[in-house]
C-alpha cells in the first residue's frame, strides 16, 4: 500500500538557521511522482516541486533544496538560511497512476515555526 | 499554473442544513478534485469531478452526503449535506496542470473553511 510518513510533526528553528524537512515513502510501482507543498496560515496549498521517480538528481532553487534518495524511499527538503516567511505547514506527497488518474496520497504534515 | 477561486471563502452553518462550495477555473483542465482537511491534519481526497459524468469516491465518502457536479471543464462544485460539526474542515479543489504544467501534478485552490455548529 501507498504511504507517506512524515515524522517530524513540528519543528521550531531560530531564524538563519537550516532545517530539513524529511519525508519516507512506501509504494509497489516503479513510476510515481512525489511532491512538496507549503501551507501557510492562510490555508492555501503551494506548489513547490515535483520530482519523478526516475529523475534522482538533487535540486536547488534559491535557499530551498531537495534529496530525493530511492535507496531509502526518501525525498527531503532543506530550508537554508530560514525565515520567519517559511513558517507553514509542509506537505510530502506521493502520486500514482490508478486507471489514468493520478492520486495523491499526503503525508501528515510538519509544521515549521521559524522564531525572529 | 491555473488561477483557481473558491467560494465562499469560509461560512458558519446551522447542525442540519446544507453548503454548495463552487470551484472555479480560469482555464479548461482535465481532472478537478475535491479534498477534507479536519483541523489540524492532513488532505483526504474526496472524490475526483468528472466532467459529463458521476464523481468518483474514495472509501469512506458518498455521494448523499457529498454531491458534486461538473457541468464543464472549468467549474465544480461540492455539497456538504446535513451537516453535523465533525463536518467542520477546510474543503479544497485540485485541478492537474493540463498538458502545459503536467497532468500529473494537482494545483490547489485557496479552500474553504466551514465551521459547523
């Protein structure tokens, strides 16, 4: 069965410090696709990058990077030099073809407190 | 990505009665989803809107007690009916990013929050 485990429920770091985000993942297929969203107060969901399981190149975009490992079902997302803006709530998600629809399952989320 | 709209934004409902949450599309997509987030926790996928057909279920939800219509490519709607306060949740659509952005990666919109009491 399809799972994603987020362990970290909550974390508070002070600002400029790095944090990562980890995320495991539990699938039977070979093609899938993982995804993290942020989610601020507000309560939108933000699209912040999808990687696909065939691509495990590591990837930058500005002070975020991601680690996708397959060896270890992982795929975690480093905050660097955090700010008080980063403060959110941060979904891991995982995707699957079923019948031509991809669904997604989605971890439990980790809420990151970044303190000025 | 597509700018998608919900209404209302957030609404106090009476234990009993029923809520139409639209979902607008500013742009044709292929697949719209409705989603429950309960305070404090993860996304639960509803149902996916099927456009010129019946909405598929996730186990647990059904279709007396969550109507969705999709007249056409662009617009969704969910209807929480007779409410009870363990209704109380954020509902979210998702649409794909059609064939420009990827089918496979779901867009959300702002959601809706409903208190139930």
């Amino acid at each position: 069965a399809q799972k994603v485990t987020q362990a970290q429920t909550e974390i508070s770091v002070v600002e400029k410090e790095d944090v990562t985000l980890d995320c495991v993942y539990e699938t039977r297929d070979t093609t899938y696709y993982l995804f993290w969203y942020k989610q601020p107060p507000s309560g939108e969901l933000v699209f912040l990058i999808r990687r696909n399981s065939f691509d495990e190149q590591n990837e930058i975009s500005g002070r975020y990077s991601w680690n996708f490992q397959k060896s270890t079902s992982s795929f975690n997302f480093t905050i660097t030099a955090s700010q008080v803006v980063d403060s959110a709530v941060y979904f891991c998600a995982l995707s699957e073809s079923t019948s031509g629809t991809y669904k997604y399952i989605f971890g439990t989320g980790t809420r990151l407190k970044v303190l000025a | 990505s597509a700018v998608i709209s919900q209404k209302p934004s957030r609404d106090i409902c009476q234990r009993g009665t029923s809520l139409t949450i639209q979902c607008q599309v500013d742009s044709q997509v292929t697949m719209m989803f409705w989603y429950r987030q309960q305070p404090g926790q993860s996304l639960t996928l509803i149902a996916t809107a099927n456009q010129g057909s019946e909405a598929t279920y996730e186990s647990g939800f059904v279709i007396d007690k969550f109507p969705i219509s999709r007249p056409n490519l662009t617009f969704s709607t969910l209807t929480v009916s007779n409410m009870s306060p363990e209704d109380s949740s954020i509902y979210l659509c998702s649409v794909d990013g059609g064939p420009h952005l990827g089918t496979d990666t779901q867009y959300f919109g702002p959601g809706t929050r409903l208190t139930v009491l």
